[in-house]
C-alpha cells in the first residue's frame, strides 16, 4: 500500500515537473476556464502516460516546490466530470493528503491518472478548446497534437521506481496515528482497526438534535494512506461501523425564514476486503425540498437587490447582513427549485461576497459543494 504524503514527498523530491507529473498551486473546475485546463492535464497526462500512473499534486508553490496546501476537496463525482468531457477517459482520483504542519483545514490535493486503452481526446468543446483536440506531455507543458501514433512507454520504470519508495510500513503507520491523536485531542479521537491490516482514525464532536445526535467538526483519516477522507468544521455527520465496513453520512442544513432541516446529502461507505484491499463508494442521496413558488420568487428578488446593493457597495442593515449569510444557501434552493438563472446570480456574488466576510463567502463555497455534488451525480 502506498503512503500517498511519502509519495508527494518523493515527486516533489525527484524532479521539477515533467511528462508524468504535475504541481498546481490550486485547481478551480467551478467555472468552464478552469475545467478546461483541468481537462487539457488529464488528458495530456494520460496520453503521454500508457503503461504508468501520472501525477498532479495540488498545494505547491510553482517556484520552490513550498507546500503550502489547499482547502480540503471531497469532490467524489470528478470522476463524472471525465467522463463526461473526455473520450476514452482515463481513471481519475482526487485524495486529499495530510501533513502535519498544515493548518487543521488545508491539505495537499493529489489526483492519480491512469490511462485507459487508445487514445483519450476532448469529447465535446469547452473553453477555447475544440471537441475532438488531443494533447501530450512536452516537458512540463500539455500540448495540443493532431494526432500521435508512435506513443512511447518512457516513463515506467521511473514511476515504479518512485512508488515501490513510496510503500507504507508500520513505523509510518503508529506515527501517523500517534499524530492524529495528539492533533485531534480535543475532540474526542479514535481509532479503529480493519481486517488486522487498515486503521481509520476519526474525532468530531457530538451535536445532540431533538431526534438524533449528529457529528461536527469531524475529521477522519485513513492513516497506512495518509489519506483524510472526511473534514469539515460545520457539517453534520453521522458514522456507522461495522467489521468490515466504515459508513459516513453526510447532511446539510436547508431552509428559508427560520425553517431549516438537515437532508441527507451523501452516504460513503468505506470496504474492507481480506485480500488487503478496499473500496470507497459514495452514493447521492439528496433530495431537493421544495417550497412555495410564490416565497421562493420573493426571496429570488431580495437576494438580487442585495446583491445590487453590494456591487454599490452599500452599507447594510443589520437584516440585510443576516439575508447575506443566506443568500448562497437560498439561492441554491432557488436552483433546486427551478429557477435555472438563480445560479448564475450566486456566480455573480462570488467576488462581492468574498470581499465582504468570510462567513458569507464559507457559505458560498458550502452552496457550490452542494451544487457540484448534485451536478455529476
């Protein structure tokens, strides 16, 4: 099993970047620009790569390698995203990677490429990039190609080389659960062993509801990986565990004027096999909740004078500050409810909602999880 934080140490420790790896200070795909480069990468990558894993790594400096990290990213669904502009899509996975002198909330993004068979190609166009365009790695640059068919295998042997160094062991796993014990001793760490082989370690805080007893501030990592599975300082989770399985339910607090609900959003269940594998799952469990028409359209038209006010740069009402914290949220339900232009509106509040607080824009970036999750599902 391969301990993915050595891993990163080793690629970034081998060489700049090349034909089988990549480094990003940060990846965007929440706009058609950066979902455009982000495709252009995994395509180039996986051409130039035929018989081996290729690498991006998200969270490092460009100039010297810094990691310095990115916001935790549970994007389960990229997978889709693939598929969905690519032909002949390679296998993708995104993890999210822990060092330890990170901040509670940052991570390292590494997203593994393995090519499947033929050629992988753009299946439709986005951006400035045509359907049908083919690219390759030239050095460190994803160039576009009419065609190649001569692919060589030049990077195998180095790849096995960097992840045969790469492998976990016991010393690396006691010490990363012996970390997270003292990182998390504040809320309530434990561990778990699966099949005598895998530990999952987790700590949360226990939020008890008038009908059930939910999770927060939960963290979960699985340790021989050095992988974090779940973080989150707001969600409400419940686990449930059993021999062989380790079962997360994610939910997400809805509502308008007062009324909110928790909805079940997504369910993780986490396998552990005998022959020392396992498999991660998740499956979409949300269902929009509906409201009247006739309140959602009054409250469409608040959040649009709102956010004309704060392109004005207004000063605010004590009222109109708590709308703002809402309006991410309640222009997603508007979304959910059929008013197709209200997510171009939380587009369009991105920048003014980030220039104004933090919370409002944590809140935007909670919608747009939310969003993106339901969007590939």
């Amino acid at each position: 099993m391969i301990n993915k934080r050595l891993l990163i140490k080793n690629l970034l420790a081998h060489n700049d970047e090349n034909s089988f790896y990549d480094k990003k200070r940060k990846i965007d795909i929440s706009h058609k620009e950066g979902k455009a480069k982000f495709l252009k990468h995994i395509c180039a990558l996986a051409n130039s790569n035929p018989k081996n894993n290729a690498y991006i790594v998200v969270g490092i400096e460009d100039e010297d390698s810094t990691i310095v990290g990115v916001d935790f990213f549970d994007d389960s669904k990229i997978q889709n995203l693939v598929n969905a502009y690519l032909h002949n899509p390679p296998l993708v996975q995104y993890e999210n990677v822990s060092f330890p002198h990170l901040e509670d909330h940052k991570v390292v993004g590494l997203v593994t490429i393995r090519a499947t068979e033929g050629l992988t190609s753009l299946r439709k166009n986005i951006w400035k990039y045509y359907g049908g365009a083919v690219f390759f790695r030239e050095g460190s640059i994803s160039m576009p190609k009419a065609f190649k068919s001569d692919i060589t295998d030049v990077n195998s042997k180095t790849v096995f080389a960097i992840e045969k160094h790469s492998q976990n062991t016991i010393e690396y796993t006691l010490d990363g659960v012996f970390d997270f014990m003292k990182k998390r001793k504040d809320y309530s760490p434990q561990y778990k062993v699966f099949k005598e082989y895998f530990v999952i370690c987790w700590a949360a805080e226990k939020k008890q509801m008038p009908n059930e007893t939910y999770l927060s501030r939960v963290d979960i990592e699985l340790i021989n990986e050095q992988v974090r599975l779940f973080y989150s300082n707001l969600d409400k989770v419940t686990i449930t565990i059993t021999e062989d399985q380790f079962m997360i339910v994610e939910y997400v607090n809805l509502g308008l004027q007062d009324n909110y609900k928790h909805y079940p959003l997504e369910e993780t269940r986490i396998q552990f096999n005998n022959n020392l594998s396992y498999s991660i799952e998740s499956t979409l469990v949300f269902e929009a909740p509906q409201f009247d028409k006739k309140i959602l359209h009054h409250i469409y038209n608040i959040n649009n004078t709102l956010l004309e006010r704060l392109k004005r740069n207004a000063t605010l009402t004590n009222e109109e500050e708590k709308d703002l914290l809402n309006l991410p949220a309640t222009y997603l339900i508007c979304y959910l409810n059929l008013f197709h232009e209200a997510i171009d509106k939380l587009e369009e509040a991105k920048p003014y909602l980030k220039a104004y607080s933090s919370n409002a824009y944590s809140n935007y970036k909670e919608a747009t999880r939310i969003l993106r999750k339901v969007k590939y599902s």
